[in-house]
C-alpha cells in the first residue's frame, strides 16, 4: 500500500509539475514572442520580402515596374508666372504610391537656373497622372526649358482604383483671341458618391505636341449623377488643338 501511495504522490506530482511548466513556458512564450507584423524590419509571416509583398501592404520591389516620363512643359499663366507639369505614366494595375517627392529646374534659353521648386504628388493605381506645380514666379527671366525628376524612388503600395466608376463624357473647347477654356463633363456610373477629385488636362497638337495643361478640383460626385470640370488658359492656341487627355485622380 505505501509504495502504491508513493507511486501515486509521484504521478501527481509530476503532473502537476508538468503543468507548472507548461504554464510558465507559456508566460514566457508570451511575454517574449512578437507576431510578424510588416514593419519590424523582419522577413516574417506570409512575407515575400522584408516588410513587403504577401499581406503587407508594401510591395517588393520585384513586385512593380518603374513609372515613366512621357513629357514635361511649362505654360504661362501670366507676366512672370508660369505652371509647369510632367507626364507620369505608372504601369503598374494595382500599385499606388503616396506623397512621392520631386523637384522641376526651370532653366533660360542660356542653359541658366531659374528657379528649383520641390513638390509631392500621389501615383493612383492603373492610372497616368501629372506632377504638376505652379503658379511659378520667375520675374523678368523667360523659361525655355524644364527638368523633371524624383528625389526618392515612390514607395508602392498595394493598391485598387477607386475612380473605376468614373467616366469621361463630352469636352467642350473654345477659344477666342483673348483666352481658351475648357469643360469636361464627369460622370459617376455608381450610386454611391465620389469624394473630391483632381482632374487634370493636357491639350495635344496634330504633332502630338504639348501645348497647354491645367488642373481643376472638384468637389465631389454624387451618385449616378454627372458634374463639369472647367478649365481656363490666359492664352489662345490659334486653333492647333487636336486632342485632349483627361487625367481624373481621387484626392
């Protein structure tokens, strides 16, 4: 009976040993283990980098392409004023990148610096864009041409668009030899509201030449319904535009 006792002390006691243990494993498991998260400079998790790809949010940088410059121009908003803009062609469906730095140098016909004015601009996913900054003063000093590029290559983001409901209607252009303007009529093909929205514009000649650009915000879209977008230019293009491109991206 005494070693049957023994024995039994023991098989408690051990198990209860046993569960001491596994409870104090588990304290320090929890007080010491950090779940993979996407910004703690690890590999971790469903990862396909650091930080990046799989449920993060980041994408890797074998994950997107490089965006493009189509063009860059400036165009005279007034006596020693000017806007100036660059062409962003972002080939990446489901990649965004936010507040992306650049700068423009706007130089004379002598090859001089004029000015070097920094700025931020959003990439929206499957869509082109402008960087576009103005209005520019540059004093009695003409422009004759501008230099665009990125300061820190644009950190993409997985990303969808949301002006997927949006559709462009008809442009209206006219021109007289005091000025041009422009309205584009926007149309929002679902019943829930747009938020605000930058529409930017970019007039083309029969040589595909830029020739003009703007920018115009609109507030808002209500849903199934269609608002116009205006644009003005202080200048006329003597009847040489032959195309317009529309470039809407969500605020």
């Amino acid at each position: 009976m005494s070693s049957w006792a023994s024995k039994r002390k023991f098989l408690y006691g051990g198990t209860l040993a046993v569960i001491i243990l596994a409870i104090a494993g588990y304290v320090v498991f929890a007080n010491l283990y950090q779940a993979p998260t996407c910004f703690d400079g690890v590999k971790n998790g469903d990862e396909t980098g650091v930080d990046c790809g799989g449920s993060c949010q980041r994408l890797c940088p074998s994950a997107f392409l490089s965006p493009k410059i189509s063009w860059k121009s400036f165009g005279q908003l007034g006596v020693g004023t000017y806007n100036v803009a660059a062409y962003v062609i972002n080939p990446n469906n489901n990649g965004a990148a936010v507040n992306v730095p650049y700068h423009f140098v706007i130089y004379d016909v002598n090859g001089d610096q004029i000015v070097d004015v920094p700025g931020k601009f959003n990439i929206p996913p499957h869509r082109n864009t402008l960087a576009f900054l103005g209005p520019i003063a540059v004093g009695k000093r003409v422009p004759y041409k501008v230099f665009f590029e990125f300061t820190r290559s644009p950190d993409w983001q997985q990303a969808t668009d949301t002006l997927s409901s949006l559709s462009i209607g008809p442009k209206k252009y006219t021109e007289d030899k005091y000025g041009s303007s422009l309205l584009v009529t926007l149309r929002n093909n679902n019943v829930k509201p747009l938020g605000s929205v930058f529409v930017y514009v970019a007039l083309s000649d029969a040589s595909s030449n830029i020739i003009g650009f703007s920018k115009t915000i609109i507030d808002g879209i209500n849903g199934l319904s269609s608002i116009d977008a205006p644009f003005t230019w202080p200048v006329s293009h003597n009847g040489k535009v032959v195309s317009i491109e529309v470039l809407p991206v969500a605020e």
